[in-house]
C-alpha cells in the first residue's frame, strides 16, 4: 500500500510531469507509460536491484520526503522499453523544426541558384522574355496560376519544336508518344515538382504568393525548385519580398524592369448604356449574376457576346476567346469576370468595369463585399491595348459614371509591396 501511494505522489508531481514533457512524453503518453510502470512495479517478482533499493527507501522513510523524483530515471528507461520512438524524439525535433522554411528542399539548396526577376506591368512583354529563355534551354519548367497558361505554353513550345509536357490538377499531356518525360514541362504551379533538375524555371505571376489561400505554392516553388536559372515574373510589388526570402538562402536577385508596350488611357466618360458598345469592348463582372444579366441585356440588342468566367472548362474559356479575337467572327463584344486578369491573350480595344466592388470571403469565412484592389484593376484595366494585336492603344472605364473617379483613383496609386 505505501509503494503505491507513493507510486502516485510521484505521477501528480508538477516536476515530473514537466521533465516527462521534456522527453517525449505529453499527457496521454505519460499516463500511459505510468499505468505499465506502476504495474510492472506491483506485479512484477523481480524489480532490478537499483529499483528495488530505491523503493524500500522511500516507503520506509529513509530518504526525505518528495524524493519520489528519485524514480524519474527509472520511470524513464522502463517509459523508452514501450515507446521505443522517444529515443528518436531528437531527430524528429530536429526534421520537424519548421521555422526554417529554405532547410526543407535540400536538393534546391545542393546547387547554387541564379535568380531573375522581371518586373513590370501588364502587357510589358515580361513573361514573353522569360518564355524565350524557358524555349531555349535544354530542359525547363514553367509554373503558372491557371491551367489556361500552363495550356498556352505547352501549346507554344510544342509549337515550336520544344517538346514539353502539360501537368495539371485535371491532366498529364505528353508530347512523346510513348510517354517518355520531354524535358520542358509546363504546369500549374501546385503541381510542380521540386525533386527534378531542370536548366531553367519560369515563375508566373509571383505576386499571387501573398494569396491566403494558394501563396504557400508560389513559396515551395521560389524555395525548392531545383533549376540553375530561376524567372521570375509579376508586378514590381513582389520584388522586396523575393529579394529577401532569397536573401534567406544566400541567393541574389537579379531585377530587370518592363515598362508597358502599348498607352493605356483612362476616358472621361463612363459608357452609361450597353448602346454604347463597339467593336473590341470587354465587360468585366465580378460576379455570375452579373455576367449572366449583362449578357443577356447584349443580347437582346440583337449583338453577340463572348462570355469567360473562372468555373467555365478551359476548353470552353479558349474557343470562346478564340471567337471574339477572330476579326471575321460576328461576335465582337466579351463579358468576363477577372478571370481574364491572367492568362488569355485577347485583342481587347476597352475595360469596361461593370462596377469596382467585388464580393470575397475574409479570413474568418465571411463574405463581403469590396472595393478591388490597385493591384487588380492594373491587372484588369492593363489587359486592354495588347501588344501585337490589331488594338494598339487600350482604353479603360466605367459602366456607371458614379464609379470612373474612383477607377482612376485607383489606377493611379502605387501597389502597396507584398508584406
């Protein structure tokens, strides 16, 4: 009876909890590996000698009271004998020590990485210079944020004697037939892998990295792709933010800045009626019903629209802009949601915002509804005017004329840098 009331003065010790903690022993474990020590103490016949000793003096009193602690080291060997992995509990702490993010992609880490990042806005020709590089390399990767962009350029390096292959979420597209690897492969930025070499990676669209949702795909790839030559590509307000996790791997930042090819200009006057539409006009919505009532309001004018939004197939999403970029097609007007701000190359004459708010989801799960971002109208208003299409010279506006003073507020700010 006095072993076992000591036996659980020992258990309840603050002290002995906390040192159990210290070696690998939350609660449940501790509980655990007290119930078989107190067990093997009772039932066992033969307690080892050191054991035994101990024992007798604290029931007989020999020792000062509280130096039960004295059964920690025993408690400690007989808890190592059932849970054999607290003897690895230091190498795990050591794998599992998460704070340094570059230490998890050794392979990245084993060669020494060029790093190149160009910067620019919208239709400044960034990516185009990067893609040139990717097509001239033995082997490459390109990482982008939309399946869309992943297809165009499997499609654009195939086309060009490049063999390459499609990995997305939905479909993996060899381009040899036997489905041997080609050595460029273009993804979507999810599916990238960090285990094989490649001369040269594209990043696309870097500044999605402060994305709550998709960012940490941006980080894996800046951190672990293993490829000699990295291309970076996304607005100038990513660049303090690559420069200093870069800094975090002991790599430079080589930064080379796009200005935009073709004028953009912001009009003085909102279209106000769908009468008003011409020939190269894009509606963007940012919402279903609206790109459902606008286009049925074109429609009913007896015009013909294209629609994209984000949840249409890409199949889908690419014939419609195949129809409105077609000079020869009777359709001449597109109503898209942002979906548009990436990706596609569409011959877009004028933006026109349907409104400038736009419902999202906080961090909390909540909905509401808000102004959009600098960031996103540059990206939206700049797809107007493409470089190389038949409209040179982009226009952008307002549905509503309450909203045109405010787009142009926007436009003018400087994008806060990536925090």
């Amino acid at each position: 009876g006095e072993v076992l009331k000591n036996l659980n003065k020992f258990y309840k010790r603050k002290e002995i909890q906390r040192l159990g903690a210290e070696n690998g022993l939350d609660a449940r474990l501790f509980h655990q590996a007290f119930i078989s020590f107190r067990k093997y103490i009772m039932e066992s016949s033969s307690v080892s000698a050191d054991l035994h000793i101990i024992l007798n003096d604290i029931c007989c009193g020999f020792v000062p009271p509280g130096h039960v602690d004295d059964l920690f080291p025993f408690f400690l060997r007989h808890a190592k004998q059932i849970f054999p992995m607290l003897d690895c509990m230091d190498d795990l702490r050591k794998i599992s020590d998460l704070r340094l993010p570059p230490n998890w992609y050794p392979d990245a880490r084993a060669i020494q990485r060029k790093i190149i990042f160009h910067a620019g806005p919208t239709n400044s020709g960034k990516t185009y210079h990067a893609i040139q590089r990717f097509l001239s390399a033995k082997s490459g990767i390109y990482c982008g944020p939309l399946k869309l962009l992943a297809h165009e350029i499997f499609q654009k390096s195939n086309d060009a004697n490049v063999p390459c292959d499609l990995v997305t979420g939905e479909e993996r597209l060899f381009a040899n037939e036997d489905s041997r690897q080609a050595p460029h492969v273009a993804c979507t930025i999810e599916m990238c892998s960090t285990n094989t070499p490649y001369e040269v990676a594209v990043i696309d669209e870097i500044q999605m990295i402060r994305d709550p949702a998709r960012g940490w795909a941006w980080t894996r790839a800046l951190l672990g792709l293993c490829a000699e030559e990295i291309h970076v590509c996304g607005e100038p307000a990513a660049i303090d933010l690559v420069t200093e996790l870069m800094y975090t791997t002991g790599e430079e930042v080589e930064v080379r800045n796009y200005e935009r090819l073709t004028p953009l200009t912001v009009l003085d006057y909102a279209l106000e009626s769908l009468d008003n539409l011409r020939a190269g006009d894009c509606i963007v919505c940012f919402s279903k019903n609206d790109i459902y009532s606008v286009s049925r309001q074109i429609e009913a004018r007896g015009l013909e629209c294209a629609v994209i939004y984000g949840s249409l197939p890409p199949g889908t999403k690419l014939e419609q802009a195949k129809k409105f970029n077609d000079p020869d097609d009777p359709c001449k007007i597109l109503v898209a949601t942002d979906a548009i701000g990436m990706g596609l190359n569409l011959c877009i004459r004028r933006i026109i915002f349907n409104s400038i708010v736009k419902p999202t989801v906080n961090e909390k799960g909540e909905k509401e509804i808000d102004t959009i971002s600098t960031s996103q109208a540059l990206q939206i208003a700049g797809r107007a005017g493409r470089f190389g299409s038949s409209f040179k010279q982009g226009e952008v506006t307002t549905m509503h004329r309450d909203d045109l003073a405010q787009l142009k507020e926007l436009l003018r700010e400087p994008v806060p840098p990536v925090q």
